[in-house]
C-alpha cells in the first residue's frame, strides 16, 4: 500500500469531527484546508458527526467507517484514529 498518516481525534473535544478529518487530509497531502473539495461532496458530514458522537450511556466502543475524500482513502474509528491513505 501507498504511504499512510495517522491523527488522533478526541471525541470530547470541542472540533467538529468533520474538521479533524479535513485537516488530516490536508496535512497528509501536504496541502491548506481551503484548497480541499468540500467534505460533504465525499460522505453526509452530519451522519459522520453523529456516528461517532458520546452517547448518553458512553462513547460507542467499536466501529469504524472508510470513504474516498480529496483522492484519499480515509478511515475513521471509534477509538478516534483518522488514518488517511494514498488511494
């Protein structure tokens, strides 16, 4: 496989999950936030915030989704790992 970067997302922060992604891939591509396609024309931005949001009896403890954003390959999981790839 191609060449791969990590980020850890704290899901108690004040971020928007949708940012984390954002500046994930943008750091990964070596690139500004600004000069990415709108994430919401890759996956619902909402429905991703909601997936991983803390629940009224905890955080969700497993999971994670995968979807092409800005030519990568971006994986997002429970336990907050955005790994981005090379697609």
């Amino acid at each position: 496989m191609g060449d791969c970067y990590s980020a850890q997302y704290d899901r108690l922060d004040d971020e928007p999950l949708s940012v984390a992604v954002a500046d994930a891939v943008a750091t990964f591509r070596d690139t500004s936030i600004t000069d990415l396609e709108p994430l919401h024309y890759s996956i619902n931005a909402d429905a991703l915030e909601r997936l991983f949001e803390p629940r009224a009896n905890g955080l969700r403890p497993g999971g994670s989704v995968a979807f092409e954003y800005s030519d990568c390959l971006v994986t997002v999981t429970a336990n907050g790992e955005i790994r981005v790839e090379s697609v």
